[in-house]
C-alpha cells in the first residue's frame, strides 16, 4: 500500500507509512573561483525572465505594440518568428501568446515575449554564461528602452532559473539525496519503507531577493531547480546587471555545496 505525506516543502511517497523531516539548511556561500563548463553536467535548461505590471488599460494597449518594435531591432540576428517554444514538452500558461523568436526554427537560445513578459531560454549543449548574460542584457537594455516610450514603468521583476535532470539513478532515492546530494533526512524508521517518490520545495530570502531549491523524482530521472527572484529593480541596465550576476553566483554555490562530492566530480 502506498502512502503519502504533504507538508508545506516536501512531499514523499513510499511503501510503508513513515514520518520524515527534510532537513536542507542555508548554505554557506564560500566558493570564488570560476567554474569551468562541465561536460557531463546535468544541466538542461537556463532560463531568465524579465516581468513588468500593467496596471491601467492604457498600459495593455501600449505593450501590444512593444513586439513589434523589439523584433525590429532584433531580427537581423533572431529572423525567425513562430508561436510556441521550441523543444517543449511543457505546458504552458502564456499571456497574450507570446512570440518566440530565434535564428532559425527550433533552434535555441530562444526569445519569448508578451505584453508582461520577456524570457530567454537557453539549453546546457548552447549555454555558456558570459555570453547568456550579455545576451539578456542586451536585449533587456532595447526592452526597458521601448517600454519606457510606451508605458514607463517604474519598476521590473528578475528571474533566473536553472533546471537540472540525473537520468535513470542506481541508488534508491533515500541514498541519493543523502549522499550525493548533502541533504539529510530523518526518521524514526527508515528501513521500514523504501521512497518512491520525492518533491521538495525550499525557499531562502537573500538580499537581492529570493532563492528556491527544488527537488523531485520521476521514476529512476531526479530533478534539481534552483530559481532566483528579485524585489523590484528600478529600469537601470546596471542594476540589472548587478542582479543577474549576484543570483548566477549564489545559485552556482548552492549547485557546487549540494553536489560536492562524488557526484560533482563526475560531471568533468
């Protein structure tokens, strides 16, 4: 019989009933150095949004002209033009059904753009951070720039997010997320029932924002999310750029502090 506990982070299913504590605590952020590209790395998509309010009619309507003006400034590089994001499986809620612009069809990186939203998406084999970073500051420095003309906000939202994915695990997932993944869990009988599944969800405060970690598993595949979020960003290009650079930063510590080990080793 398969049982399930929900608590307000975590959810398990496992065989027998058994009562856990998922203990993940704040990380000390104490790695400077640069990190290579790793090869065998898990990562398998990156993703950077920028979101902005429309509070008035008058600002739904004026933001219905910003795709056009983007896409003027940026079809030299990104011609090409379709309405759904390129090698998705997902599901997605769009407002306003953004367009997807990108070199050539299904091709990535890849820009999504709505009235309230602007996103870039980038994949592991693709991604390399200096150049994702200049890419999304460049092309956020044209989109506050139009906006500014069109409806002037006076403040935006920053989200960063990296998904990573560890295909077909060897270990059961009470041994990977203790050992390999540095992170504890507690119960009074353990060996009572073996977990199979797993969700979790931890959200930290920082400074620049927010920051969440994510767990989960599907049959043998585990999931790891981090997304940064930031307070409101007055329009200012530096600012951005500050932000982005922070939250790349803290969450490529928190990837290294949970999968240092055995498991970061093997992804070189």
């Amino acid at each position: 019989m398969t049982n399930s506990i929900l608590c307000h982070n975590f959810c398990v299913i496992f065989e027998k009933k058994l009562f856990l504590t998922i203990v993940i605590t704040e990380f000390k952020i104490n790695y400077t150095g640069v990190v290579e590209k790793l090869p065998k790395s898990p990562l398998v998509k990156v993703e950077f949004k920028l979101w902005w309010h429309l509070f008035k009619d008058s600002d739904y309507n004026g933001a219905g002209l910003l795709f056009g003006k983007v896409y003027n400034k940026l079809s030299e590089k990104y011609p090409n033009i379709q309405d759904h994001a390129p090698n998705s499986t997902e599901f997605e809620f769009f407002h306003d059904n953004p367009k997807i612009i990108n070199e050539s069809h299904d091709s990535l990186p890849y820009l999504s753009l709505d009235r309230r939203s602007f996103k870039f998406v980038s994949e592991h084999s693709v991604y390399e951070w200096e150049e994702f970073k200049k890419e999304i500051l460049s092309n956020s420095e044209i989109i506050i720039g139009i906006l500014d003309e069109l409806i002037n906000p006076d403040h935006y939202h920053l989200e960063l997010k990296y998904s990573n994915l560890f295909k077909s695990i060897s270990v059961d997932l009470s041994t990977f997320i203790s050992n390999k993944l540095n992170t504890e869990i507690k119960g009074p009988s353990m060996n009572e029932g073996k977990i199979k599944d797993f969700r979790m969800q931890k959200k930290f405060d920082k400074a620049y924002g927010t920051v969440t970690i994510e767990m989960g598993s599907t049959n043998k595949d585990f999931g790891l999310m981090f997304h940064s979020e930031s307070n409101k960003i007055k329009p200012n290009i530096k600012d951005f750029s500050q932000w982005v650079s922070t939250a790349h930063d803290n969450i490529e510590n928190l990837f290294i502090e949970l999968t240092k080990g055995d498991l970061y080793e093997s992804f070189s």
